[in-house]
C-alpha cells in the first residue's frame, strides 16, 4: 500500500498535467516525430517503484514494481506528451529523484524531489 499511492498520484498528475493548454502549446508542431530519453535516478537509497509515460497520441504505458535505482527509455512520439515517475527510499531517510526529457544530448526538461516518498512529473 505504500508504494501503491505514489503511483496514483503519479498517474492523477500525469492525468492533469496532460489535459492542461498554456499558451506554448499552439508553438508546438503537433505532426512532427520528435524522439526523446527519459532518464530518472537519484540518491543511493532511491527506490524508483513507478514510472508513467503518456504520448502525444494520447496512449498510456505504465512500469510498476520497477524497484530500480535508475531508469531509462527513449521514447518517439508526435504532438506533445508527459511521464512521471515515484518511488521511496530504501532506508526511510530522505533521498533525492531526478527526472530528465533529453533531447539530441540535451537536458529540455528537469524535475527534482526530495523526502522519503518521492514524484516527479514532466511534460515534453
């Protein structure tokens, strides 16, 4: 159960985050394939349990029980699209997690957390 609710509130986030318009959204090329990589890692006691990755098309992919120190995934999509990602610390002391959208070799997003349960979202 303790890990179960940061992966709702990843997913909620994710939900939110997603339906959201600013006024950046009509500068984005909505039919134009854009191929990213979505790094997460932290402190040696972070515990990544779950990552959430929704696309420019709309489509959800989820990875649970990941329990992993860092993860990566490149991900190809079109449009605009969001990941997030929680976990815990392994020792229930405070831990950090980053979150990177990585673009041609380039960090275009960042998302940090600090505590002992840990998310972080971000869109691209």
């Amino acid at each position: 159960m303790k890990k179960f609710i940061p992966a709702i509130l990843s997913l909620l986030l994710i939900i939110g985050l997603a339906s959201c318009g600013d006024d950046d959204d009509d500068k984005v090329d909505m039919g134009k394939t854009k191929t990213v990589t979505t790094d997460v890692d932290g402190s040696e006691n972070l515990v990544i349990s779950h990552v959430v990755i929704v696309n420019g098309e709309g489509e959800t992919e989820s990875f649970t029980s990941l329990n992993v120190n860092e993860w990566s995934k490149q991900i190809t999509y079109k449009g605009i699209g969001a990941v997030a990602a929680s976990g815990t610390t392994s020792d229930e002391q405070s831990g950090t997690m980053s979150l990177r959208i990585v673009e041609n070799g380039t960090v275009v997003k960042e998302s940090k957390a600090t505590g002992n349960i840990l998310t972080t979202n971000a869109t691209y």
